[in-house]
C-alpha cells in the first residue's frame, strides 16, 4: 500500500486552514501533518516534519508565501517538499516571484475540491500544476515587461524538438495534448520533457515555464522549417 501523501498547510486564516484540513484528511491516500499561520511557522514546520506537500498562502504577515517557498526550497534539508501556492487573485502580483522562488505551481484558492485534490497530487509526484487562468494573466503581464531586464536566454544545447516542447509546456499544454500536438508518442513527449528538465536544471514543469517566458522563445514561438 502506498504512504499517504503528507500535506502542511500554511494561511493565515484559522478558517481556510481547516476547511483544506478537512478536505485532505477525507481523501483517501493524504494526510495533513501540521498548520501554520505565517510563513515563519511554514518554513520551521517544513524542515520539521519535511511533509510532501505545502499548501502556502503567499499573503501572510511575518514572512510571506515567496519568502517562506524561497527557504524551503533553497534548504537542503527540504528539498524534497513541494510547494503548491494559493492566491486569491488570478492577477496577483506575488504569484511569479513564488515560481521564481521554487514554487512547483499554484492555484486559486477557490478552485473546486477535485482539483484541489488533483493539484496536490500532481506536485506530489514530483510535477507541476499551472492554473490555467491565472497562466495566462501573469504570463501577460511578464511578457510587456521591458525585455532588456531579462536574463540571457539559457537555451543553448536543446534540439529543435525540445524547443517545441518547451514552447508547448509553456502555453499550459498536457504531456498527452503536446503528443497530440507533435503527432508523437507519448512516451517520447515524456523522454523530451525529462531531458529538459535535466538540461536546464528544471525541478519541475513550473519552472520550465519560468524559463521559456525568461529567454523570450515562449513568446516568440517556433521559426518556420
């Protein structure tokens, strides 16, 4: 039998805290193994119990959400815990530097309990999950921003092939709807997306969005032949 996947849930508000207790408690397969109500409490917790999962809140007093992700995972001691943010605001300002910080993805805190669920399972296996939605807004707002403050495009050794992967990654597209894409197998997709991973030392899915919108080949897509 599989061990359960153990979940540390981290806001400020008593009352969401239990609400995402109950909700992790009642599914079959995960656990929570603490609360905390600031980011401090987060990181202490997260190096004491090093739980799989951490629901961070990025509005917190003491130390907030990005600082808080920024410390666990820069910590030997937790890199193995995955960071699943929540905001309330799908143009919130805080949610890129929580990606930047390490964070495996987000989600809006009123997504649905299934995708909740589903969210936390994902990050638990070692992959990220990108709330469509909120995607696409912060990929906006980064986009217009003066691309002279973007660090140099960190691409070089990627085939042809990877780069289009990459780009699909970065538009949101699953590994079964990038096979689709590409007219490839599925097992091939995921040899392309472990290869990136490793190439541009990606933790995760999330950050390999990070990297596509960051060198500008997200933007620019694909040149024809």
């Amino acid at each position: 039998m599989a061990e359960a996947v153990r979940v540390l849930i981290a806001d400020d508000q008593a009352l969401l805290r239990g609400s995402f207790r109950v909700l992790v408690d009642s599914t079959p397969g995960m656990e929570t193994v603490g609360e905390a109500g600031d980011g401090a409490e987060a990181v202490a917790l997260a190096r004491e119990l090093t739980p799989d999962v951490v629901l961070m809140d990025l509005r917190m007093p003491v130390m907030d959400g990005i600082a808080a992700t920024r410390e666990i995972c820069s910590d030997a001691s937790t890199a193995g815990v995955r960071v699943l943010a929540l905001t309330m605001f799908d143009m919130d300002e805080y949610v890129y530097p929580a990606l930047q910080a390490g964070a495996s993805g987000f989600m809006l805190k009123d997504a649905s309990p299934d995708d909740l669920v589903a969210g936390i399972r994902v990050i638990a296996t070692g992959e990220g999950v990108l709330a469509p939605s909120v995607t696409r807004r912060v990929i906006a707002n980064f986009s217009h921003q003066d691309t002279a403050a973007r660090p140099a495009p960190r691409l070089v050794g990627l085939t042809r092939r990877e780069q289009e992967v990459l780009v699909l990654i970065a538009k949101g597209l699953s590994n079964a709807e990038i096979a689709e894409h590409l007219v490839i197998s599925l097992p091939t997709v995921k040899t392309h997306v472990s290869r990136l991973l490793s190439k541009l030392n990606a933790r995760d899915r999330a950050q390999l969005v990070i990297v596509a919108y960051e060198s500008g080949i997200a933007e620019r897509g694909m040149p024809p032949g």
